[in-house]
C-alpha cells in the first residue's frame, strides 16, 4: 500500500531510547513510538500518560513508527491508517535489553492492574 509520505523526514534520528517526558517526569511506559517527522521518542496510547499522540497533536506531527523491538510499522494520526514506510535514520528501536515496560526501575509491579485501570476511564 503507498501512502503520503507528508509528515516523514527519513534523516531525522530518534530523540533518545526512552519516552522524552516520562524520563523527565520519573514515569513509566508501556510501548515506545517515535515521531516519523522529527525523532521525538514518546509513549503509546495504552501507555499511562499517551505522550507519542500529545506531540503529534501539540506539534502537527501526524506520523509515528513503532519503536519496539521487530516492529516496523508506521502509522498515520490524520487517517487512522497503519501502513509500511521508508527506512528512518538512526536505531529502528530502543535497545534490546531495555525492558517492556521500562523504563528499568521505575514500572511498578502491579502495571497491568494500572494500566488496565487507566483503560476504564
């Protein structure tokens, strides 16, 4: 399937290995995505605080790719599509050995309950 590639700067690196906020803040993530237009690392929408959708909204960054271990999909705000993109530049995913969810420390152990509670709202 091709799709817009408005919204994807292939030579823009990830931010970091981690959500940018959440390791500012101390908190925890679930799944990693990455801004497919400037790098920006944030946190899934089954993630506590949804950072990777807070830039995309408060930027006009609509696209994000999965930032997670064999994953590569993209996946576009403005359309609700999930599609195959170009190759970024940079690491395709956080480390390995980074746990999910992490970071490591900092994700109590009761997270499911957490996140299964934060899904009811």
């Amino acid at each position: 399937m091709s799709h817009d590639v408005t919204g994807i700067d292939t030579h823009a690196p990830p931010s970091g290995t981690g959500c940018v906020e959440c390791l500012a803040s101390g908190s925890w993530w679930f799944h990693l995505r990455r801004c497919a237009q400037c790098g920006h690392v944030g946190c899934c929408d089954d993630s506590l605080n949804r950072h990777a959708s807070k830039h995309a909204h408060d930027s006009g960054h609509p696209v994000i790719q999965s930032f997670e271990p064999g994953e590569d999909w993209f996946y576009d705000y403005r359309t609700g599509d999930v599609f195959d993109g170009p190759t970024l530049a940079g690491a395709p995913c956080h480390p390995d050995n980074q746990p999910v969810p992490g970071p490591e420390g900092l994700v109590p152990r009761n997270w499911q309950r957490v996140l299964m509670s934060r899904a009811d709202d």
